[in-house]
C-alpha cells in the first residue's frame, strides 16, 4: 500500500503544492474585510442543472428604505438582505429597476400591493431606518403580495445599533424571514473557516461570515496552519514547522500529545470525542482521541491508508477516505471500528467526504482530469452536483444541510457556496488559494 501513500497526505500535499503557483498570487495577508458576493465583487452567479430542481424560487422585491438617517447604513441594510435571501436558495430578488411602485412614497405599514403584484413579487420586505448620533432606529415588515397581508417574523427591528451592527441585524432578519417561511432556523450569523497562503511558503486559517464579509485571518505565523475544522467554540487545525511532523492544535494550544506521529485533519464528535488521521510511521489510519489529547483507539488498523475522518451528526458512523481497495474511495464505520465497508464504487479518486445532517455524504472524485462534487448516501446511490466549471474541491456541510461550501478553480482558487441540489453557485471569496473550508456547527 506504500505506492498509496500519498494519500495519507494528500492534505498536506495539497498545502504545500501550493506554494508553486504563479507568482501573481498574493504573499502577504489578503486585507481583513472580503468583498463578498455582494453585486460587483466577482463574476455573476452561476445557476446549473444536474438534474431537475427540488424547488422554484419564490419572487421577493426588496425596495430602498425608508431613510431617516445615514444613507450608507440605508445602503447597507437593504444590501446584505438583497444579498442573503438571493444565496438562500428560496428566493429569487426582482430587479430593483422593474419596481412599479416609489417606496419613498410609500408608507411602510401599507404597501401598495397591486404595484408590487404585477412586477411578480410574492413576497415585500420593507425596510425603515432611522439614526442620529452614530446609533440607528431599525424597523423590518414581511409581505405576502398575494394575500395582501403581513408575515409574523421572530426580528422585527432593534434600537441604538451602532454602524459596526447594521450588517449582524439584517442577517438576523434574513434568518427570521427564512423561519417564518420554511420552519428552519436561518444560519447567516454562521461563520466559515479555511485555510489560506499568506506567504510562499506559509499558510494561515481564516474566518469569514456566510456571506463571505468578515473576513479575518485568526491563526497566522511563519509555518502551515492548515485543516480547520471547529470544535465546539474552538478551532481544530494542523501547525507545521519546517522539518518537523504535523501536530493538532486546538485554539493556540497543542492538543496532540503523541511525538513520533504525524497529525492530519481531526473532527469532533457529537460527544466530544475526536476522530483524527494519524500517520505514525506504517500507514495513516482513523484514531479515536480523548480531550486531553491522548491516542485512545486505532479504528482501520493499517488497512490501507485512511484518512479524512468525518463523524455523522448522531455520532453513530464515521466517514473517511480509504485505499484498501487499491484506489482512495469513501468509506463508512460504526463509532467503534466495527462495519468498515466502501461507500463509493465509481471514480478512480474520491476524497475529502463531509457527513451531513440528512444521512447524505458529500465528497470530491476526480472524473476526466477534473475534480467535481458528488453526494452518496449509506446505500451508496451517488448524484453529481457540479460540471464542467473547473475543479471542485474540499466539500463541506452546512449545519443544516441545505448549503455546501467548497473550493473551486473556476476563477482563481476561491471559496464557493452552494444550495444542497448544486443548482446555485455563488462566489464567497477573491482568488486567494483557498483550501479545506469548516462551517461552524
């Protein structure tokens, strides 16, 4: 299996080849703040079909506000709730240029519902802002155009926001808007992380909002940081010195405590138990590691290599990437090691799996030359979600399974989102040799 043994570090390989591309790309830390997906910010999004879709958008107009005070913070307002509800797959947002009606003569309590009827909206979001001396007055409404009446929603405004909350409390009625109409909570206060170049020969994780605004680099120094995955409020990932082996970190603290091994990626367990990669000398397998960081459990045994652990939301199975069948596949084992079988029976390299919340598993194979995204289920029925758009990577849940998140080289090496069904596409991040996002769960 040593001919494999690449695999065992594919990860890792993946950091450090990385570090050959072009010199165009930046070696120095991107500035703190993404530009996001927000009009302008990069190409359009991209709408594809692999197979029909599960749902047509509702049509949703959301007009200027009712501005009593600043005009940017009006500006930004209306911005990120165009933005958020045009990424929640639920939602497609009329052209604010085929408006019928003048929401700066209209009164927030009582839209003109036939003008907004006949440009197509089925839904009206209405947005006043009020502000003096640096705080805000914020007042949200939810339409049905078609009923003519008003939606119940859990946020209907806050006051004294200062400028740095505008953004946090129209992503909160975004969410509130998206309960009110699904019955599931929304995730655009969710935060994503990954893994970065910021030299040519060093990589940093970063963390950004949903919506790919926020941006920060959180972990950043003169060696490889790298797999991030969270733990709970904490962030799991790999620290790399030169000439040294990989270790597990957990915030700015070792968590590993094995010397002669070399740590990969690791995922928390629903009961705070890690699975993590571990190559210590032989072949890389699957262990199980206590919160104090010792070794507790070998659960592949030297069968093959293994790596790229992730455990299902019920902590009954843990998903990983195998070569024990002569090819990196996706496999599946109960907690404990018991009932190892393959998953994936197509595809000559399928890599980095992410164990959903709807039993589905979402992973990377390689088909002619490319890397694209599929889903498997446990009875191994596998759909394709992307094609033909460059090379699709590193593949991760949202905690609700509705989004994916994932690196693709369609236009640099960016962070993408995706809705479950790979229908829409939108750019979260510019070109900064992304790999391996985590969502916070």
């Amino acid at each position: 299996m040593r001919s494999l043994g690449c695999l065992a570090i594919t990860a890792l390989c993946l950091w450090l080849c990385q570090a050959t591309v072009s010199a165009q790309e930046a070696t120095t830390p991107p500035a703190v703040e993404a530009p996001g997906v927000v009009p302008g910010a990069g190409p359009a999004p991209v709408d594809i079909v692999i197979g029909p879709s599960r749902k047509e958008l509702d049509p949703i107009a959301i007009p200027k506000a009712l501005c009593e005070g600043p005009e940017a913070s009006c500006a930004t307002i209306v911005q990120v709730l165009r933005n958020d509800l045009r990424i929640s797959g639920y939602f497609r947002v009329i052209p604010p240029e085929t408006y019928l009606a003048d929401p700066q003569l209209e009164p927030l309590d009582a839209p003109r519902f036939a003008d907004w009827f006949n440009v197509g909206a089925k839904y009206l979001i209405r947005v006043r802002v009020q502000g003096e001396g640096g705080t805000h007055r914020l007042t949200f409404k939810l339409y049905n155009v078609v009923d003519r009446q008003p939606i119940a929603t859990t946020d209907g405004g806050a006051n004294g926001v200062g400028s740095q909350g505008l953004r946090e409390k129209a992503h909160a009625f975004a969410d509130a808007v998206i309960f009110s109409l699904s019955g599931k909570p929304g995730l655009f206060r969710s935060r994503i992380a990954f893994s970065a170049k910021t030299g040519a020969w060093t990589r940093g994780i970063y963390a950004m909002d949903m919506d790919g605004h926020g941006l920060k680099i959180v972990v950043s120094d003169d060696h490889i940081n790298a797999l991030p995955s969270f733990a709970g409020d904490a962030l799991l990932y790999t620290h790399q010195e030169e000439g040294k082996d990989p270790v597990l970190m957990r915030g700015r603290e070792p968590l590993s405590k094995e010397k002669s091994a070399k740590f990969r990626r690791a995922d928390m367990g629903p009961s705070g138990v890690y699975a993590v990669s571990v190559d210590t000398g032989h072949t890389s397998d699957i262990w199980l590691l206590d919160a104090s960081g010792k070794l507790t459990r070998n659960l592949t045994k030297g069968r093959g290599d293994n790596v790229s652990p992730s455990w299902s939301p019920d902590g009954r199975y843990i998903t990983f990437v195998s070569s024990r069948s002569g090819t990196p596949q996706v496999h599946i084992m109960n907690s404990d090691g018991s009932g190892q079988r393959r998953l994936t029976m197509a595809g000559a390299y399928n890599s980095t799996p992410d164990f959903g919340p709807d039993g589905k598993i979402v992973f990377a194979g390689l088909d002619e030359g490319h890397s694209d995204l599929f889903t498997v289920d446990l009875a191994g029925n596998i759909e394709r979600l992307t094609q033909g758009q460059g090379s699709n990577l590193d593949p991760v849940w949202s905690p609700d399974g509705r989004w994916i998140a994932y690196v693709s080289t369609r236009d640099g090496r960016r962070i993408w989102l995706m809705t479950a069904d790979g229908r829409h596409q939108f750019p979260l991040t510019r070109s900064m040799s992304c790999a391996t996002p985590t969502w916070r769960r």
